[in-house]
C-alpha cells in the first residue's frame, strides 16, 4: 500500500541530540526518533527504514496515501463541537479582593443573585436529561469570595447529576487567597478537580502585578495554602494548574521562580503548569504598564527547556490538543451574577441570551452564527493546514473579527501554543518524556 | 402511598428530570412535549406493571406528582 505522511504532522529537531520530534495536531500524539538517514526536513516516506515504519502507521503519523485526512478533521471538529455534555462557567462573584495591574475589569458587580441560583438549579433539574454529563467552572471576578453560592449550587447539581446517573466535574479559576485547606477540602468534596490559581514569578513581582485591592501583598498567604494542600491533603484526584502571565518583569526573574516552584512543588504531579504573555484584554489599567507586555514566549519556553528544572508541565501539553478553544463547543455557556449568558467569560460585550425562570433564552441567529462559523473567507485560513480541525474556532474572540467589515485577518487569533509548537515541544520532551512515543 | 410517590420521582429521574418533592410542582413544567411526555407514561406503567387509559391523559387528570400516585393507586386496586 502507497503511504504517506499525515498532512497534521509537525516536525521539529532537538539539535544537539539529532532527536526528531513529531507531534500530530489531528490524534493529539507525540513521539521522538532518531533520524538516523531522517536528517533533512521534509522526510521522504522512501527514507523511512520499515521496522520504523510499522509504529509510525500505528500512531497516525504515517497514512495511506489514498485517504483524505481533511475528512477526518471535519469529522474531529463536528465531534468536538456538538458536545453532548453540558458546561456552565459561572460567574458567582463579579467582585474581586486583588487589584491586578493588568485586569481589564472594573468589578462594578457583586455576588451571584439568589433567583439567578435558583434558576441555575432549575434549569439543570429540568434539563439534564438532554445531556450525558455536567461540568461547572467557577469562575469571577474571585468566585471564592461568593463560597456560599457555590456551595449551594454544587450541592444541588450533583444531587440532580446522582439522581439520574449523570457524571458531574468542576474546576476553578480563582486566585488562591481564600483557598484555605478547610475551603480546599470542601471543594474537593464538590468534585472540584482542576484548580487554576495565576502566580505571577516570585514574591517580588506577584505582590507588583497581583496586590490586594488595598495594596498589600498576596504571594506568601497563597503559596501558605498551597502548601497545606501539598501537605495535608492525601487525594490524587485532583490537579493545581499554577498560571503565570509573563510580563517583561517577570521573565527577568523566571529563573527565580522557576527554582522556587521546582523547590516547592516539583516533586508532587499534582502541581502544573502555565505560562502565558499579559494580555491586552481592555480596560484603562493595562495602559499603565503597555511598555511591560512581552512580544513573544519564545524566551519563556527557552529558558524552560533548558534549565535543569523538571516541572510536570501536564497543563502546557493538554493546552496542544485545543485547536478549538473549549467554550466554542455547543451546550457551553457562561452565565454571569445577573444571569446574562455569554459564549465565554472574555466576551461580555456580546451577550448570547439569558437565564429567565429555570430557562435558557438563547439569540438562536447570535448562537448559530458562531456554531456555524467558517473562516474560509479568510485568505490564510483556507490555505493552512490546520484549517478542517479549527475552522477559526481557535478562540470564540475571533468572533468579534468576523463580525466586522471589512474582516481583519491579521486579527485572527490562532492557536496560541501552535504559534510556539516547536519550543513547546522541547519543553515537553525534556520535562514529560514519557508522553513521547519512541517510534 | 410513600412507595409509590417515591418510585414516581424516579421515573422522572431516569428519564432525566429531577423533580422536587411538591404538589404544587406542575410536571408539565418537565414534559414540555409529547415524547417526554408519553416516555414519561410508558415509565410508570412498567415501573408499576399497569396500563393508562387514554382518557386519562386527555383529561389532564395528572398535573403534579400527587395526581399521578392517585392514578397508580386506583390502577393497582383494579
């Protein structure tokens, strides 16, 4: 049978090892080879020796030459897209203790309204039927400062999801200041499983970028509750994703930080992590530190891949598999304290529908015109290869780029990670070897 | 009586639906269509091994869970 490469493979060399790494954007793999007669990119499928062959068949990266894999990638995007499970962000606090330099928002807001809990709850009560599974991310604002709500509102939906054998999830975005090993546990209890906490380097910058509304500092009460976590709590079921928005201050002292969380957290899997450039996401805060923002992560992940630091970087890796971002997925709807319905917590400005009397009065034109979108008006979106898994779906933002006239493709926002895939992938094979296939 | 009102409430669950223990509920707040609806029918007669009459339904003679105990109890002496 004639074989050729998947169009979804990328490639990249380790150079002073001659170790080729291949990560395949369609099946979500990874695996390394030693060239050996495979120096020079692109490969020949001539070149490949056979017993090499076999396993890269085995894992996709190599397909019969007769197939279509765009057809497979319409087919993964469709899947993904109409999810049968239901997700809800909710947002149960629109205020927030820290005063981030960087926020975009002006928490002009409080805490989630009593009829906007009990329409929450009746609308899961009435529709959960429809749905294989439930999932809630609490998010703000600092959804912790609204615990009470979110343990009302946990309690009721995994009583609705055991009455009728559905599974139910959570995960967090808070900043960690209240995440105290009481309010862990409890949390926990809520099958919270995914905690994402920002911690922006050391004490040094956190306590710039990241200080209470009152100025004072939040890095030594937050990583005091990570620790009695790390220390008290027994469970493996759950996962800390530790977030750090790179700033040009921060990348100075990433060495620092970098030692700091290996020190403290480089042993227990639990700990993950993120790094990410300070967005311009609005707001009149960021203007004071514009000359602060980076242009690039390349140096982020250099430094990563070549210290000697060996960090589970789990959170970077699952990040690769998102060519569509998770809230452009159907029957995922972010609901804020007054019960206005969003696509995703960064669109605001853009309401899809609202939640009245346990219902879920969605715009059915906004809604179907972001489900239905499809970039190939877009000239760079038709001639790359990813186009079949993400039709422009990278980030529900692009959303906004569409709906303007003349259409700007220099505005789309691609997938982050893929723009760096290969220094991600250095980092990955250093850190998280195993997730590598040794084809 | 309880057993019946209890395995009601489960006919609602397995159909998806969590109903709260309460006549003033209206269960057509949860059957919005007719296929939930007669699912919801086909569920409590296998649940309690008896057969609705026709006119029962068309007489909307079961608005909350109270009314559709009633008619299982009735059913079941006959």
């Amino acid at each position: 049978m004639e074989l050729k490469f998947s169009k979804f493979n990328h490639y990249t060399y380790i150079d002073k090892t001659e170790t080729l790494l291949l990560y395949n954007k369609l099946r979500n793999t990874m695996g390394y080879l030693q060239p050996i007669s495979l120096r020079n990119l692109p490969l020949s499928i001539d070149t490949v020796p056979e017993k090499m062959m076999g396993r890269l068949r085995d894992h996709g990266f190599v397909v019969p030459a007769s197939i279509d894999e765009s057809i497979q990638g319409d087919d993964l995007h469709e899947k993904i897209i109409n999810s049968s499970s239901l997700h809800f962000t909710i947002l149960t606090s629109e205020s927030c203790n820290f005063g981030c330099q960087y926020c975009f928002d002006d928490f002009q807001r409080s805490h989630i309204k009593e009829s906007v809990i009990q329409d929450l709850i009746t609308y899961a009560k009435r529709n959960i039927g429809q749905y294989t599974e439930m999932n809630v991310a609490w998010f703000g604002g600092e959804p912790l400062l609204a615990r009470d709500s979110l343990y009302t509102l946990s309690e009721a939906f995994i009583d609705i999801c055991r009455k009728t054998s559905r599974r139910y999830s959570a995960s967090i975005t808070t900043n960690g200041y209240l995440l105290d090993y009481e309010t862990f546990k409890r949390l926990l209890r809520y099958r919270v499983f995914e905690y994402i906490i920002t911690i922006d380097g050391t004490a040094k910058t956190h306590n710039v970028s990241r200080p209470l509304k009152n100025g004072g500092g939040t890095f030594h009460k937050i990583i005091e509750n990570l620790r009695c976590i790390r220390d008290h709590v027994k469970s493996q079921q759950f996962r800390i994703v530790l977030r750090t928005n790179i700033t040009t201050d921060v990348l100075e002292n990433l060495h620092d930080y970098l030692s700091f969380v290996q020190e403290e957290f480089g042993k227990d899997n639990r700990f993950t992590y993120l790094f990410s450039p300070v967005y311009d996401w609005g707001g009149d805060r960021i203007n004071a530190m514009r000359g602060k923002l980076i242009d690039s992560m390349s140096d982020v992940y250099a430094t990563l891949a070549e210290g000697d630091w060996q960090l589970n970087m789990s959170a970077l890796q699952g990040q690769l598999s998102h060519a569509i971002c998770s809230y452009a997925q159907k029957n995922t709807y972010t609901v804020n304290t007054l019960g206005d319905v969003f696509l995703c917590p960064q669109l605001q400005e853009y309401p899809i529908g609202k939640l009245i009397n346990g219902k879920l009065e969605i715009d059915e034109y906004k809604a179907a015109y972001w489900y239905s979108l499809s970039a190939k008006a877009i000239e760079g979106c038709k001639s790359c290869t990813d186009y079949s898994i993400c039709k422009g779906k990278s980030c529900v933002r692009n959303l906004l780029f569409f709906n303007k006239n003349p259409m700007d493709p220099a505005q789309l926002n691609c997938g982050r990670e893929y723009a760096y895939l290969n220094d991600v992938l250095k980092v990955l094979y250093k850190m998280n070897k195993d997730s590598f296939i040794e084809l | 009586m309880e057993d019946t009102r209890k395995k009601v409430i489960e006919c609602f669950n397995s159909l998806g639906f969590v109903v709260d223990d309460d006549d003033t509920v209206d269960i057509l707040d949860y059957l919005d269509n007719s296929i939930t609806y007669i699912s919801f029918i086909v569920e409590v007669e296998s649940t309690f091994d008896i057969e609705i009459p026709d006119e029962y339904l068309l007489q909307g003679r079961m608005r909350n869970i109270g009314n559709v105990c009633d008619v299982v109890e009735m059913l079941k002496k006959e």
